[in-house]
C-alpha cells in the first residue's frame, strides 16, 4: 500500500515537473522558433525585393547599387543600424526614404509588402548586424506639437544612427546661456557631398546656402522674456539633454507641448496633482528642489536668479 501511494506521488510529481518545464521552456522554444521562422520569411524576401539594391548580406552591394548617388544602405553596418528602432525600419521600407527624409530611390514597398511581411523583413535584417543587434527602444518618439520645419533634419539619423554628439551641433550649450542651433556652413559642412545628388530635402541647405540666408527653423523650446535659462549651469551640473527635452535620438520631428495650460491649472485647483508641465516655473522649481534634496547642487529658488 504504502510503496503505491509513494509511486502515485512520484508520479504526480514527475507530472508536475513536465508540466512546470514545459509552460517555462517549452514556451521559450516555441517563441524561438517562431523568430526563426520569421528570420528564414524575411530572408527570402529579401532575396526577392532587396538583395538587387541592397546585395544578398545587405552590404549596399547588389547588381544595381552603383547606378546611385546615394549607395544603398549598408544594413549590415550595426554600428549605424543598431540605434535605429523597428518602427524607423517599417516606416523606411513601407512607405520609401522620403518617409524619413532620406532619398525618394529608396522605394516603398506597401503595394508589394503586408506589414507581417515587412515586420519578417526587418527580423531578417536585425541579424546582418555586426556588431550583433542586442534589442533597444523599438518605437520612435512622435512629440506633440511638432512643428512643420522648412527642411525634414531628422535626429534619428543624425543622433541615433551617426551619433554625432549632440554639443556637435548645438555646441553653445557647455559655455553660454543658449544651446543654439548649427549655422547653415555646419551643415554644408557634412552635405558637400553627402545627399546631394538624389536627395531633395538635403538639397534645400544648398538653396538657402546659395541665397546667403539662414535656415528659417522653427523654435520649440523657448521660456518667456522674462525668465532667465542658462544651459551652462545644467549641462555642467551633469543634467542630460534628455531629461528636459525628452528622447531627441528616437525623435523624426523634434515637439513639445510647454507653458503654462489653463486644463492643468485647472486641475491643480480642485486639488489633483498632475506632473508639472513643461518649462513652467513650478517644472524648474520642483527639480531644483529635488535635486537639491538628492544631490550636493545648489539650484537657486529665489525669484532673482530666474527674474532679472
Ligand atoms: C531600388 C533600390 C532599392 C531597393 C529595391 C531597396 N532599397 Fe533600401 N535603400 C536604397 C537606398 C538608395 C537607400 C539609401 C537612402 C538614403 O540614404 O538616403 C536605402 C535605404 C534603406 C534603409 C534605411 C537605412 C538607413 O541607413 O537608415 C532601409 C532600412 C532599407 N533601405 C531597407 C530596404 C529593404 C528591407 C528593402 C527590401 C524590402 C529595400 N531597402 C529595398 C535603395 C533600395
Ligand atoms: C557631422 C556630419 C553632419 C552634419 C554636421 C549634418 N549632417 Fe545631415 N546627415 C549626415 C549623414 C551622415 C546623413 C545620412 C545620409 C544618408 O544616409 O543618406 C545625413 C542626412 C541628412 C538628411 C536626410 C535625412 C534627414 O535627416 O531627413 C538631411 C535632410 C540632413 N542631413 C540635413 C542636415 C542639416 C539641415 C544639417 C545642419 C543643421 C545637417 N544635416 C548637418 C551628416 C551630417
Ligand atoms: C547634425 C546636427 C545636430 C545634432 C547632432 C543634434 N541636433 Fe538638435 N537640432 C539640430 C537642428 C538643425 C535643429 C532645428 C530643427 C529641429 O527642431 O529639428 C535641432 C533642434 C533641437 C531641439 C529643439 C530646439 C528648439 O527649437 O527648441 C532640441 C531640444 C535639440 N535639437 C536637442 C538635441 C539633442 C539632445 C541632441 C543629441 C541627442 C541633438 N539635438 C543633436 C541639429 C542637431
Ligand atoms: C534643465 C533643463 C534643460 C537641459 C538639461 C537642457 N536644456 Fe535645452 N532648453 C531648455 C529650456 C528651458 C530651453 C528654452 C530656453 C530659452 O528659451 O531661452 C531650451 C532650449 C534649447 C534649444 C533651443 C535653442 C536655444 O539655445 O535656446 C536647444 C537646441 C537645446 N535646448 C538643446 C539642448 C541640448 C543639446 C542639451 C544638452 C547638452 C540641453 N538642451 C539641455 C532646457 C534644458
Ligand atoms: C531636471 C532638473 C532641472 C530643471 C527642470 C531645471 N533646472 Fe535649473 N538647475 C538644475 C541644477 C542641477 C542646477 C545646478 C545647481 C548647481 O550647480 O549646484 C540648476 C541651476 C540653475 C540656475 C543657476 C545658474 C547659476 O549660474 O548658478 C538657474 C538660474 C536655473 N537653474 C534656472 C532654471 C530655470 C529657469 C528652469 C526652468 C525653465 C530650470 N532651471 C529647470 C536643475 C534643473
Ligand atoms: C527656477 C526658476 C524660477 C524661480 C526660482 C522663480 N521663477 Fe517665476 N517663472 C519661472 C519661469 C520659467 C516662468 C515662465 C513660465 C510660467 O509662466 O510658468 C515664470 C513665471 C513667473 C511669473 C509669471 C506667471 C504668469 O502667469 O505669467 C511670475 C509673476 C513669477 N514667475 C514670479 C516669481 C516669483 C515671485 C518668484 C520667487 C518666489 C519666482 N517667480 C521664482 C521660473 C522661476
């Protein structure tokens, strides 16, 4: 009797363990291999689509690669590609370059391609990456209120794909009250060669360059009169751009909705506490005072320092 229950028990728990390894490994393998599927879709239409252009491995090298201006690019190249979140790939490959601001001869595919296909596609193209694709953000940051620039300057080529730093361009913010925007001969700087040919929003630095005029850009960030901001003192107390101005790498179009809001004052009057919106002054004071609670820094809190 005793031997028996012993077996059943041994029994129920061998059946236990199966189950347990099942629903932790079994799921994983399924997951895996369904990836895998999707990498051996992808790869074959790639071969089908892509490969002409873009070459078998995806080196920019195909059949047709050297009748552009601008080489197509080399999607194996992880040092530029990895920064680059899915949704930037499907909006480049569904609805062509321009998209992006990148040149109209790459094409779209979204009278060829069902969004699961381009999803296995861009599946396939993470694992020609070298250095390997690791993951990373996969969304791009769409802002409120962004506004229509006079030309498509996309950061997430510039920061999250080339990664020039940032203080590249807006190179005041270490030494003086503004961060600044880049002067046109920053630009023509890199675009001398760069896009010229084939790719008309690039060629618009070219206009404005030849006419002597600067490039009419519009501005998102800007506290009142008023206020006093000085950069200097944030970026040497090791504040990241980011923290005030959001994630500008992941961003096609840089917006934000800032002020003072009559809805947020409103609510904060019946007693709610929404977050602080952005460059309002209780935004800048509550981070001072944080700060200054955490960290050994000295934000001012007297109306002088931001008032004169
Ligand atoms: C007719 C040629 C052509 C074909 C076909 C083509 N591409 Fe492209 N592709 C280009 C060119 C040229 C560029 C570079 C555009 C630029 O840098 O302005 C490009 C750029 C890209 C980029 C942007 C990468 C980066 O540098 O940011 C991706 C992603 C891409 N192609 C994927 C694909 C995929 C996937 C396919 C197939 C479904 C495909 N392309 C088919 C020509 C092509
Ligand atoms: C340090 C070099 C560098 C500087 C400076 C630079 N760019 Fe670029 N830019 C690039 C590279 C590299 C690309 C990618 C080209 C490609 O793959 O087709 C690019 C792409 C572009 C594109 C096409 C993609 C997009 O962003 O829409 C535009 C437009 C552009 N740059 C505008 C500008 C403007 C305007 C400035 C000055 C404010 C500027 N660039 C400064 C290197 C630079
Ligand atoms: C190649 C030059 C270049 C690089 C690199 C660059 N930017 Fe910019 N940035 C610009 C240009 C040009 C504009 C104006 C057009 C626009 O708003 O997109 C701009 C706009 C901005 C704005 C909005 C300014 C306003 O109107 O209030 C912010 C904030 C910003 N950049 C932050 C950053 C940060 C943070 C980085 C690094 C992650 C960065 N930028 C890298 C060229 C650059
Ligand atoms: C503590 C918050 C904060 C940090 C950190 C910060 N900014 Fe700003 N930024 C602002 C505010 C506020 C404005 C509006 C300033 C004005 O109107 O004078 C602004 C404006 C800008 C502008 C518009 C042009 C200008 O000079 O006014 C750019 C470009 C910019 N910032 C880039 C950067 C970059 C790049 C970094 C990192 C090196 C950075 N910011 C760090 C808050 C910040
Ligand atoms: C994300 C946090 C943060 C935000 C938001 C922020 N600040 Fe600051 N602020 C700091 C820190 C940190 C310091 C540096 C303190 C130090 O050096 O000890 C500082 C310092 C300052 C100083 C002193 C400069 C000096 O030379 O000593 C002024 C003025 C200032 N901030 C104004 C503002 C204004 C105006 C805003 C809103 C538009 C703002 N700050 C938003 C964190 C912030
Ligand atoms: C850390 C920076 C900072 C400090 C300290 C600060 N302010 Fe401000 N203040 C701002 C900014 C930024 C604005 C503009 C945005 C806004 O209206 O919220 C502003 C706006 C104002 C306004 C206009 C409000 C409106 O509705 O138009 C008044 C009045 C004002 N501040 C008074 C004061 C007084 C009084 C003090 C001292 C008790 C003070 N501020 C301390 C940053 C500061």
């Amino acid at each position: 009797m005793k031997w028996r229950s012993w077996a059943a028990g041994g029994v129920a728990l061998a059946v236990a363990f199966l189950a347990a390894w099942l629903t932790v490994f079994g799921s994983r393998a399924l997951a895996a291999s369904h990836t895998e599927r999707d990498v051996q879709a992808g790869r074959a239409l790639f071969a089908t689509h892509c490969a002409a252009c873009h070459g078998e491995g995806g080196r920019g090298d195909g059949a047709s690669a050297a009748s552009f201006a601008t080489r197509p690019s080399d999607l194996a190249d992880g040092r530029l590609m990895n920064g680059l979140p899915d949704e930037f790939l499907v909006s480049v490959i569904t609805h062509g370059g321009p998209a992006q601001g990148l040149a109209p001869t790459m094409p779209p595919f979204d009278r060829t391609l069902s969004a699961d296909q381009i999803r296995r596609v861009v599946a396939f193209v993470r694992t020609l990456a070298r250095p390997d694709y690791r993951g990373g953000p996969t969304t791009l940051a769409r802002p409120p209120r962004a506004p229509r620039q006079p030309i498509f300057f996309n950061h997430v080529i510039h920061s999250g794909s080339f990664q020039i730093p940032c203080q590249y361009c807006h190179a005041d913010a270490r030494r003086s009250e503004y961060a600044g925007l880049p002067s046109i001969e920053r630009c023509v700087g890199c675009h001398k060669i760069i896009g010229v040919a084939d790719n008309p929003e690039i060629g618009k630095i070219h206009d404005y360059a030849r006419r002597g005029a600067p490039i009419p850009w519009m501005r998102v960030f800007k506290v009142p009169e008023f206020t006093y901001f000085p950069h200097k003192a944030h970026v040497r107390a090791d504040v990241a751009c980011q923290t005030c101005h959001g994630p500008i790498e992941r961003m096609p179009v840089v917006g934000a909705d800032t002020g003072p809001g009559l809805a947020h004052d409103l609510a904060r009057l019946v007693g709610l506490h929404p977050p602080q919106r952005l460059l309002t002054m209780g935004w800048c004071v509550d981070c001072h005072r944080r700060e200054n609670a955490t960290r050994d820094t000295h934000a001012p809190l007297d109306c002088i320092a931001c008032h004169h």
